[in-house]
C-alpha cells in the first residue's frame, strides 16, 4: 500500500501563520503535524511510499522538509492561490496522474492529528478487501453540517455519504482518511468526468464511489483534531501528547 496526503491547501482562516508556511507542517508537541501521521505509518511498516501533494508556492519547503524523510515524493500541483486551486479530488486524480500510482492507496488530510494509530484502519480495510472510510460519532448538528456525514447499513456499509448537509442524515462523521482499493482508484477520471462527483471536498469521490461499489466504514478508536483556527492550534498545542 502506498500513501497520498493532501497538503495543497492555504488555510487562509490561520492567517497571518499560515501565510507562507504550510499548515500540515506547523509544529505540535515537538514536531511538524505530518511528522505524527508518517512516525506512525513507519511504525506499523505497511506503507511503501508516500506522496505530499501541494502548491506551488509551498512546494520548496516540503521538499525540504522531504529531505530528511524515507521514501517520500512531493508532488506541486502548480497552483499558486486560493482561488486557483484544483481541490482535493483532481488533486488526488493530479497525483495518480503524475506518479503513475495504480496500488492500494490510504489517502488522507495533511493537517490532522490523531490519539490513536492509524495501523488499525490500515489492517481493516485489508481484511474487507474494499475501499473503507474512518467514522466518529457526532452529537451536535452545527459539527454535522460542516463535515461529511454517513448513512450506514448492516456490517458497517457505507451507504451514503453527504458532505456539509443541511438536514444530515446520521451523526457519524467521515473526516478526510481513506483505504481505496486500486480498483476503485482507477474510477477518479470517471467520477470527475461523469459530472456527478464534486471536486473541492477529498470526500466527493466516497460519496460518488459508494453508489456504485461496496465501501465500509471503520469506527474510529479516538479523537481526531483539526486545526481550523488559531485559538484551536494554541490549544492543541498546549494539550496534544500523541499516543
């Protein structure tokens, strides 16, 4: 299995922070946020190469982060704005593209922490044979309706998903960690193509995807934080300890 983490973003709401520094590698409890998810990765041993896709304008400083780091290429999608930005699904379709990658792929946000490791999503969505989504449960309906929400059927069968619903129709979350199988990977050009698939949310294509496929949903262990202003960074980083 290989990796793409989705860094091609500008989080425009951590300005002025963030505003010539990529927000995947802000410092949290020691070391850069990407740091955390690949230390992680590298302790279970499943995952054979990763690939940082993101900006122009930020390309050169991954690639130095990258330096230090095994088996990891950066891919600079050329976009140079907020506003001329691909999104993350032709993001994703950019980099399978680009590196040729026709695998099994884990797929996630580059901005994310977790207090639990990602070796048990990994391990799930091998023994389904599928592509598998991460959930959470979500009791208040403001979160809801600024995240991807599930609906979901008998032995964790993701049978719909919504991204930013206005009426959701469960409290299971879906954030940005995927398994896709390379079968499935192989329908990105489809998706974007056939008109039905957005392109800015990473969870367009799960959504598109699990119409038309079999797509299972692993109930996350944890917590997961995301750093969306910069209250909430300062707050993590005085209580995040990893795990």
């Amino acid at each position: 299995m290989k990796c793409l983490i989705l860094a091609a973003g500008y989080a425009t709401r951590l300005y002025p922070l963030t505003e010539n520094f990529p927000k995947p590698l802000l410092e949290v409890a020691g070391k850069p946020i990407l740091d955390w998810l690949i230390d992680d990765l590298e302790r279970d041993g499943r995952i054979e190469e990763y690939y940082v896709v993101t900006n122009h304008k930020f390309a050169g400083i991954f690639e130095k982060w990258a330096s230090s780091h095994r088996a990891v290429t950066i891919v600079d999608d050329g976009t140079e704005s907020n506003e001329t930005r691909l999104g993350a699904v032709r993001d994703i379709r950019f980099t399978i593209d680009r590196c040729g990658i026709d695998d099994d792929l884990l797929v996630m946000a580059g901005d994310n922490l977790l207090d639990f490791s990602l070796s048990g999503f990994v391990r799930y969505a091998e023994g389904k044979g599928a592509s598998c989504v991460m959930r959470y449960f979500e009791p208040e309906a403001a979160r809801l309706r600024r995240s991807g929400v599930a609906e979901l059927g008998p032995g964790d069968r993701l049978l719909s998903m919504a991204e930013k619903p206005e009426n959701p129709a469960s409290h299971w979350c879906v954030p940005a960690f995927y398994c896709f199988t390379a079968a499935d990977l192989r329908l990105v050009r489809t998706a974007i193509d056939d008109g039905g698939c957005g392109t800015d949310a990473p969870g367009s294509f799960i959504a598109w995807l699990c119409r038309r496929t079999l797509v299972f949903a692993w109930e996350m262990p944890g917590h997961r934080y995301d750093i969306g202003t910069l209250a909430g960074y300062e707050q993590i980083r005085r209580t995040y300890k990893g795990f």
